[in-house]
C-alpha cells in the first residue's frame, strides 16, 4: 500500500528523530546527592606529601616485598580479576547487537530413487544461502544498553582496585601486628630476667635472714604474672603469621622459614602526617566511589532501555540464497528477499511500564547508595584523623609514666634497702613499669595501624597501574617483575571520564 504523501514526510522525521535518539534524558552530574565539605581537619603541624603506595610511608622493605606478593597471589584478588573478565565479556556481548547478524548457511544431498520397474536415478542438490538480521537502533536502546554493560564492566574493575585496596591494608595491619607481639616477647624477655634476678637477690636475703618467706613468695608471684602473659601473646602471633600466609595463597605455618619475608621485630616511628587531598578528590582516589557512581550511571541508562521497550521497534532481514542440481551451475540462478517488520506493543499487562518503575527504584537506591558510601568515606578520614590527635597524645602520656615508672622503682628499691618501705612497694612499682612499658608497645602500634587506616581512606591513583597476575603460579615471587606492582615514581595516571552520558538528539 502506498503512504500518502501528507504522511510521508511526518513518518520519515520521526523515523529519523527515533533513529539516535534517546527518550530518557540522563543524570548529568557524577557528585553524590550531599553537601562536600571544601576540606579536613587536619592537626596543625608539617605535612609531608603520602608516597604514592601509601605503604611505604613506613619505610619497610620486608612489607613492600610481601605486598608485591599478596598483589600477585591472593586468591581473593584473583577472583576480583576473574569478575573482571566476566563482565568485559558481558559488555561485549551487549555491544554485538549494535551490528547485524550475518549467518553462512551451505548444504549438499543427494537423493536416490529405485523403483522396481525402472532403473535408480540419484538426484543432487547443492544450496548455499547468506542471512542477515538487524534491529533499527530507534531510541538508543541497544546502545544505552551497550553502554550500561560497559560501565558496570568499569565498575567491576574499581571492584578490583577496591579488592587490592582492601588487601593492602589487612597485609598492614598483620604486619605491624606481628611487629607488635615480637616486640613484646623481647621486651617480656628482659621483664622476666629482671623479676628473676630481684627473685634471686630476695632469696638470698631470705638465706641470710635478712628478708622474711612472704617477700620471697611476692616476687614469686610477680615473676609468674610477668610469665602468665606470654602464652596469649605467642597464639596472636602465630595465627597472624597463618592469616598472613593465607593472604599470600599459602599454607598456615608456612612464613616461619621464610627469609625474603622476614621483618625488623620492632615497631617503626610514626612517618609524619600526610598531605591530605580535598573531600571531593576522594570521588576519583577511592575505587569503592567510581564503583558506586559508575553502577548509578549504569542504572540510569537501563531505565532509558525500559523505557524504549514501550516504544516501536523495526528489524530487517535480508537473505539470499543460489541452489541448483549441479556444483558447477550453483551460482547461476539466486534467490534473493528482503522484509522489514514493525513491532508496536499494544497490550503487555502493564509488564514494561512495571519494568520501567522497576528500573527508576534501581537509580534511586545506586543513588542513595553512592551518597551514603561518600558520606561513610568522609566519616572514616575524619574519624582517623580525630583518633591520631588523641592516640598521639595518649602514647606521650604512657612514655612520660614510663619515666615516672622507672624513676619510681629506683627510688622504691633504694628505700627498701634502708628498710623504709616494705617489699610489697618494691613488687608494686615493678608492675607499674611493666605494665606500662607493655601498653606502650600496645599504644604505638595503634597508632600505626590508625595512620595506616588513615592512609588507606584517602585512597590513591596506584590502584590504577594494578594488572592481573601474568602467571597462574602464586609460588612465584613477583619482586622481580616490574609491572605487578606500582612503584613511588609512577606518573599520575589520567583521570577517566566518570560517566557515558548520553544526550537527546
């Protein structure tokens, strides 16, 4: 049937304005839904820019090699890699629409007829055909859909980063943690042999008659509650070692003999305070925000792919085809048809309109969540921050008592000896000091692990230069390879475009 000619113009506009455009129009800004401080708070003092893998702050050697090794082997990173690469797959599965199906189809038979009064005749039949079908992209909604399986592919890597994010600070905080517990069986090594010679000393006195059994059985009872401590200490050591070993894809009990992990048994001073970005560079420095906003760009195009599913659709198929009895006239005669076909949905029970409402609620709730996920990273940089002050200056009071401590027992056991004060005095200020000196090692690595805490929420572009593991080994010592791993002198890398946004036509 022929169009009219008043209609033919107004059906090929609209044919034209549906071809490209999109009926949904998008979110066009990537900041969450929340007033962004202009900066923190931080403790007045020097500042010193944070290098650019953030554990190095701390000047280990031992952690950075075992880092390379958690980033290369850890099977949780590994499976982040391996999420990676399902929905690059998904996004290229959804960007194959945007092209036509094309389909080879080639076939040969022979039939054999052998009727009983005459003799058998064979007939051959040779066929070769070429189809294609395609979908009229009206609307963009393979395109937005295309689009949406690519920013949830990019939201899957952020996953990752977030992933070898995450692993850095656990490998940190068993680091300083086994730090810790060695230091502290050094220093209860010194605390026993000094209750074990005042032990001496005292029965000595009490062998001489100059001291009396209940001054022995007091630094009896100190030496045991000194001793008493070390089995707790020895199990948090050793099950650190084994959640360490399992990070690096090990076997618990394995680090032991471990020489090119082995660390200094002793804390490391506290680096000075880092150079703090602006709360609004978090969006670009922390992969758990990229994530977050990618998956609401990406739920923004879905609802414009809902509502395009309401919308007309068009397809094309074209085929072609050259058959004949003999291979070598085959392509003598063809065959040849094209259709095209409008699809209007009238009636669905209300199932694509429910589809778009669905797909709304999905933007509202990745929208909410962004925000609240930015809301949470603000509160964990402020809530190091306000911890160091205080952790700062708690770990300068317990060094002043330690002071005191020491000043005290001199005194304790120089009065004692002239028989001014009882032994229990004596036994009093040796528990203080060992108590405090313990606390001491406690507090400082607090406030290690809080500056690492502080460190790993302000994020970082080195994320970004991480690749998959080249080798499906875990054994394999990544140290050597320079590209497992980010090294302090990278370059900044460029900051991606945060959405693909789409705009009416």
């Amino acid at each position: 049937m022929k169009i009219a000619d008043p209609l033919r113009i107004p059906l090929i506009l609209a044919l034209a304005c549906g071809i490209g455009c999109s009926p949904h129009t998008m979110r066009d800004s990537d900041l969450p839904e929340t007033e962004i401080p202009g900066s923190f708070e931080a403790p007045a003092g020097p500042t010193v820019e944070a290098p650019n893998a953030w554990w190095n702050s701390f000047d280990e050697p031992g952690l950075d090699r075992t880092m390379q090794r958690a980033f290369e082997a850890n099977l949780g990173l590994r499976q982040a890699w391996s999420r990676l690469d399902q929905a690059n797959a998904q996004a290229t599965i959804a960007g194959a629409f945007l092209y036509p199906d094309i389909n080879l189809d080639a076939s040969a038979g022979r039939t054999r007829v052998d009727p009983a009064d005459r003799p058998a005749n064979s007939t051959d039949r040779f066929a070769i055909g070429l189809g294609l079908s395609w979908e009229l992209d009206l609307w963009k909604k393979i395109a937005n859909r295309a689009d949406a399986a690519s920013l949830i592919a990019r939201a899957s890597r952020a996953d990752a980063e977030q992933t070898a994010l995450l692993l850095s600070g656990s490998v940190v905080d068993l680091w300083f943690t086994i730090q810790e517990k060695q230091q502290l069986l050094a220093l209860l090594a010194e605390q026993i042999e000094l209750s074990r010679t005042l032990l001496e000393l005292t029965e000595l006195r009490y062998g001489q008659g100059v001291g009396d059994a209940l001054q022995v059985l007091q630094q009896r009872l100190q030496l045991e509650s000194v001793t008493s401590t070390l089995p707790e200490i020895r199990i948090t050591l050793e099950t650190s070692r084994n959640q360490l070993a399992v990070l690096l894809a090990r076997a618990p009990e394995s680090l032991e003999a471990d020489t090119p992990l082995a660390m200094d048994p002793t804390l490391p001073e506290l680096p000075p305070f880092p150079t703090l970005p602006t709360p609004r560079d978090l969006l670009d420095r922390r992969p758990d925000l990229r994530a977050a906003y990618d998956r609401v760009a990406a739920a923004d195009l879905e609802v414009a792919v809902a509502i395009a599913e309401m919308l007309p659709a068009i397809r094309l198929s074209l085929a072609g085809s050259f058959t004949s009895d003999q291979f070598s006239t085959l392509f003598d005669s063809t065959v040849a048809s094209i259709t095209g076909s409008l699809l209007q949905p009238v009636f669905d029970g209300n199932r694509r309109e429910a589809e778009a409402d669905r797909r709304r609620a999905i933007l509202d709730e990745r929208l909410d969540a962004f925000t609240e996920r930015f809301l949470i990273a603000l509160r964990e940089v402020e809530d190091a921050i306000d911890r160091e002050r205080h952790l700062v200056d708690l770990l300068r009071q317990i060094r002043n008592q330690v002071d005191l401590a020491n000043k005290t027992l001199a005194e304790s056991r120089r009065r004692f000896a002239n028989g001014q004060i009882e032994y229990l005095d004596v036994i009093t200020s040796i528990r203080a000091l060992q108590d405090l000196q313990r606390r001491d090692v406690s507090v400082q690595r607090t406030v290690l692990a809080n500056r690492a805490s502080l460190l790993l929420a302000l994020g970082g572009q080195w994320t970004r230069s991480l690749t998959p593991p080249a080798t499906s080994n875990p054994d394999q010592d990544p140290a050597a390879d320079p590209q497992s791993a980010p090294s302090d002198d990278d370059d900044a890398v460029a900051t991606e475009s945060r959405s693909l946004r789409n705009t009416d036509a």
